[in-house]
C-alpha cells in the first residue's frame, strides 16, 4: 500500500480485499475517520510510521510474518479497543507513541519477542486497565504508560533494567507493577501521582539514583526502605508516607 494511498480520505468506509498486501507505507490511511475494519493476512512484514494514525479502527489483530511498525503508526484512533500482537514472533521493539492518545483501547497483547517499549507507547490510553509485560522486556521507555489513569496492575516486568523518565506519572489507579528488581536507576517523575500504587517490586539495594518528584505523591507506598549509596533528590519522595533511610558508605 503506497505513501499516503488513502490518507485523508474521511469519508471512506471500506478498502476491500487487502490480503495480498505485504506492506503499509506512512500516511497509508491517515484520517480515514470511518473506516472501522481492516484484515490482512500473513503476507503483511510491514507497518510504516503513521499508518493508521488517526483511523476509525475498532481492533487490530496483527499476523504472525509483521516484522515491523514504525511509529505512530496507531496513534490518536480513538475508537481502537483492542490490539493482539500476541503472534508477532519477530517483532521486538514497539515504537515511540505507538498507541498514544487511543482513548478507547482496552485491551493489549504482546508478542513474546518484544524487548523494548519505546518512549510514550501508551500515552494517554485512558482506558487501558492492566497489560503483560513479555519475559524478554529490558526496557520502558519515557511516559511509556504516562497518564493512563485507569491502569491497575502492569505485570511482568521480571528482565526490566531500564525505565525512562515519566514511565508511569499519574496513573492513578495503578496498583501493582510486577518485577522491576532489575531496575537501578528511577528517573525523574518516574511514579510521580500513582496515588495507590502499593505493590512494587525493586530491589531497593541495587537502586543508585533516584531523580525528582521520582515518588511525588506515591501515598499508597508505606513502610520502610534502606539505600546505600545512592544519590536522592532532595524531592524523590515528597508526600509519600514511605520511611526512607540514605546509608553513605566511605
């Protein structure tokens, strides 16, 4: 499917047969407010960047010989509910904003191959209650999850090493994030306003830099932790009843 083929077309409402299709240029279908269904089949490898932005499309479910998706290339679909990527085995990066601004998107699967979720995946998917994280995972990037306010329990986070700045602000209804124990560093406004978050699984020993408002407002984060030689804003945990001890060795 050609560089903007069907781009701005708000009026369509059907494409036809695309199953002989094997890639999806930039812009392919952009703005196509109406055009609600989309099947292809094992010949589609690509995904390029902008895509589907902007698309009235309910659900995509991604075949198994996709190999790429460039970025945004499902941004801003605000009827978008539910996203399977669960057979994509040789995808491994989802790309920056992805999904973000998907008002509607409820429900996400990913393939077991993804090693990275890039900056702002999930911005802003205000509907979005809980997602899997793949085994292979050793990256979030920044505001991958940022402002999904709905969001209760993110799990299987068991190989993340790395988390970006703002990767889970204000979702406030989070809960439970699992693993993380892998994580060092917590960069600025990582938490900030995840207001009952409770259940987080860092290994607080190996953590060696905290940044600002990195727990702003985390009140559901109670108890006691001990740091040894980490660095701590003077903000990290500002209206967070967690008791925090700073050990400084030598």
């Amino acid at each position: 499917m050609p560089y903007q083929a069907f781009g701005g077309c708000s009026s369509l409402v059907n494409v036809g047969d695309l199953s002989l299709i094997e890639s999806v240029d930039s812009w392919a279908f952009s703005g196509c407010s109406l055009l609600k269904n989309f099947s292809f089949s094992n010949n589609l490898k690509t995904i390029a960047a902008h895509a589907f932005t902007s698309t009235g499309m309910e659900n995509f479910v991604a075949p198994s010989s996709v190999e790429s998706i460039g970025l945004e290339a499902f941004r801003s679909s605000p009827n978008l509910l539910t996203v399977d990527l669960s057979n994509c085995n040789k995808l491994t990066t989802l790309p920056e904003n992805l999904f973000g601004n998907c008002p509607k998107l409820t429900t996400v699967l990913l393939g077991s191959e993804l090693t990275k979720l890039d900056n702002y995946c999930f911005f802003n998917c205000k509907s979005l209650t809980s997602i899997t994280i793949p085994n292979k995972v050793v990256e979030l990037g920044e505001g991958c999850f940022e402002e999904c306010i709905k969001i209760v329990n993110i799990l299987g986070c068991d190989n993340v090493e790395t988390v970006g700045k703002r990767c889970f602000s204000n979702a406030q209804e989070l809960i439970t994030i699992g693993g993380c124990s892998k994580v060092s560093t917590i960069p600025d406004e990582c938490f900030r306003y995840c207001t009952k978050l409770s259940v987080i699984n860092l290994d607080w020993s190996r953590i060696k830099s905290i940044g600002e408002h990195a727990f702003w407002y985390c009140r559901g984060l109670t108890g006691s932790v001990i740091l040894t030689n980490c660095a701590v804003s003077s903000s990290a945990f500002d209206d967070c009843p967690l008791n925090v001890t700073v050990n400084i060795n030598n």
